[in-house]
C-alpha cells in the first residue's frame, strides 16, 4: 500500500513514515506472521518505536495508539484515492 506516503498519523511528521503493523492476533498476527498489510499504520520512526517498546505504555495503551493511527491512515489513503483497489477497505467500527 502507499502508507510511506503520508505523513506520521500521530505527530504529523514527513518523509520518514513507516508501515507499522498490527502486533494482536485480533488482525492476524500470529506466530512469526505479521498482520496482512491492510491493517498498517503509517507512523514515523520515532512513534513507531513508542508503539512497539517504549516501557511506559501498557498493553492497552499500545492497542489505542496503533487503532487511532490506523484508522487515520485508512482514511488518509481512501480520501486521497491511494488504497489498493484489490484490497477491501476495513470497516472501521468493527475494529
């Protein structure tokens, strides 16, 4: 997908973003696998770091911030006609 192209959906910064990828089974994270990449993120690398190890942030708080940037992100790419058109775009509420 084009998430590298937009900015970090949590601090705003550009031209660094990252595709960070859910990390709960719930999204189909498993053993050794990564979750498909319609469920990514775009995030910086700063924030991406803070989402998978600041020692702060609990379980909870984790899940909250990868669910508020991608769904940003979603809809960053589907307003800007950049979600992959062999790809189904996630119901939002359902997550």
């Amino acid at each position: 997908m084009n998430v590298a192209s937009l900015p970090c959906q949590m601090c705003g910064a550009e031209g660094m973003t990252q595709a960070a990828h859910a990390n709960w089974a719930k999204y189909g994270k498993g053993r050794g696998i990564k979750a498909s990449d319609e469920y990514t993120a775009a995030l910086c690398q700063d924030c991406h770091y803070i989402l998978d190890q600041h020692p702060a942030l609990s379980k909870l708080e984790r899940q909250t911030m990868w669910e508020y940037a991608w769904r940003k992100t979603v809809k960053e790419l589907v307003a800007q006609d950049l979600w992959s058109p062999d790809v189904e775009v996630p119901r939002l509420e359902d997550a």
